[in-house]
C-alpha cells in the first residue's frame, strides 16, 4: 500500500532552516523520504548542521542565501537546477523582525526590511520555484505565516503585516497556480520555542497569560510544526490548496 505522507524521491527546499521551526521540517522531511536543501544567511552556520544530518544518512544541501536579496535568491536556483535539484516543494520560512513596536512611529529602514525578507523574498522564491514547477505542472508551496498574520499582535506591528500579507500571497499564488496541479498553503503557528521567540517567552506575565488561555496549555515545539509541513507537502494534502492551518495549542477557539 503507498503511504500518501511519504516524500519519497521529492526534492525540497527550506529556506532558513539552520535551526527552530526550519530544521525541524528538514528533519521531518528527510524522515520521509525527501533529499532536502537548507538554506541560511551563511555558509559556515549551515556547514554543521549540513554535515550533521550528512552524517547520519541524509541526502541533504546547503546553499547560503539571504532572503531579503533578489540576487541571491536568482543564484540558488541557478545552484539547484546546476545540481539538477529544482524543488518539488517548498517551505517559505526564513522571516526576519528586528523591531518590538507599533506600527504609528515604526522606523521606516525597519519596516522596509521586515518586508524585503518577509514578503517580496517570499515572492521572489515561490516565484523562482514556481517557474520549475509550472514546467512540471505539479508542486506544493507552504508558507510559515504567522497568528500575527490573521490577528495582529501588540509590539510586531510591522512583523503582523507582513505575514498578513504573505497570507494574501499565498492565496492569490493558489489561484493562479492551481490549474496546473500546483497547491500553495501556509502554516500560521502560536508562540513556539525558538531563538526568534526568545523576547516573548522573557515577558513572564503575558507568558503566563497566554497559557492559561490555550486549550492545550503548553507553547509550541518546532516538531509540532513540522508534521504540518510534511502532511501540506505530501500527497495526503492533494485536495488542499490556499489554506491556513493554524497550529497554536487551540489558542484561537
Ligand atoms: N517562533 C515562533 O513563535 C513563531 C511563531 C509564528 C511564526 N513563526 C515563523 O516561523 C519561521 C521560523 O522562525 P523560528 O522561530 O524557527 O526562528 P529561528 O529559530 O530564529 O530561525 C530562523 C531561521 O531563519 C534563518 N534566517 C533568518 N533571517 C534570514 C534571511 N534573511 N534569509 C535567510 N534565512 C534567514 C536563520 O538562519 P541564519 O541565522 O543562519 O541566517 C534561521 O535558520 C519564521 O517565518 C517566523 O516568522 C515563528
């Protein structure tokens, strides 16, 4: 019997994956069958993790790429199809928030590079992606939104909008592409234990406060993500396209 999950003889690619919520898809996608390309800002903070998951076994890649940089996206897919590696899918993670803050006095230098890495990199990946996949007519795309994105929160002004957007992306991208058998989802998550999150776990009281409102009591794992990626990637998802799944402990009910 086939295993709909199973990503066997897909390639993928992760942007920012050299740690948190990105190495935890890699990980759990390797763990399906997949042969995986990382990617980060630099080459010697992907080198160990590359030759970690090397060492046991994965077929893996690592490809320096800052997201907030047309240019070096254009040269990773010129690397990926150089290695004969053009995706069949891709996770859009990588996201950047330099600023705590509203969005009435938000440093403009601030704004603009939230929304470079967050949003116009976003589209300039699945965009590179998507011209391959459009070849192949088949596909999957899955954006790491945010609750931030459906619920703005108090302190990421500009971060909120920008994953408010690549929500927007994501659903005009499946209209566009679903024609051609390609599916583009996105993944909103609560509050997961990461070195992104750090600040929010620091503020103890509204730590708590948090908790106490979510059904399932507990902040997020980069593993209780992961399994969401792999599900929208895979063959299990094949009906599914311009969704958001939220994954936040129940936090929104
Ligand atoms: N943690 C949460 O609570 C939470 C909640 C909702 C949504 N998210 C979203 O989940 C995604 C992953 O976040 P995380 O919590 O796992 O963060 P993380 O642990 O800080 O990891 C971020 C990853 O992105 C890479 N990265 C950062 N800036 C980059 C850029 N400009 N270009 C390419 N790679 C870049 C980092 O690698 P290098 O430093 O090596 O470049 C790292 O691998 C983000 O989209 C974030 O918005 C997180």
């Amino acid at each position: 019997m086939s295993d709909p999950f199973s990503l066997s003889g897909r390639q993928a690619l992760v942007t920012g994956s050299t740690r948190g919520i990105g190495l935890a898809i890699v990980r759990a996608m390797i763990a399906r069958g997949a042969e995986v390309t990382l990617t980060g800002r630099k080459a010697e903070t992907l080198a160990p993790v590359v030759s970690e998951l090397q060492a046991h076994g994965a077929r893996v890649r690592g490809i320096p790429c800052h997201q907030g940089d047309p240019a070096a996206i254009e040269s990773l897919f010129a690397q990926l199809d150089a290695a004969n590696a053009a995706p069949d899918i891709v996770v859009v993670n990588a996201a950047t928030n330099p600023v705590i803050g509203g969005l009435v006095d938000v440093d403009l230098d601030a704004w603009k590079k939230i929304l470079e890495v967050n949003l116009t990199g976003a589209l300039l990946t699945a965009r590179a992606a998507l011209k391959r996949m459009l070849a192949r007519q088949r596909g999957s795309i899955v954006f790491m939104a945010s609750v931030a994105g459906i619920e703005p929160m108090d302190g990421l002004g500009a971060y909120s909008v920008s994953k408010a957007g690549l929500l927007g992306l994501m659903r005009g991208l499946a209209r566009e592409v679903g024609p051609h058998g390609i599916r583009v989802n996105a993944i909103a998550p609560g509050l997961v234990e990461t070195r992104f999150s750090q600040a929010l776990f620091q503020d103890t009281a509204n730590y708590q406060a948090l908790i106490a409102r979510t059904p399932l009591r507990r902040h997020g794992l980069p593993e209780d993500i992961a399994g969401v990626a792999v599900f929208l990637a895979s063959d299990a998802a094949a009906w599914i396209t311009g969704q958001t799944i939220v994954v936040d402990g129940g936090g929104r009910i």
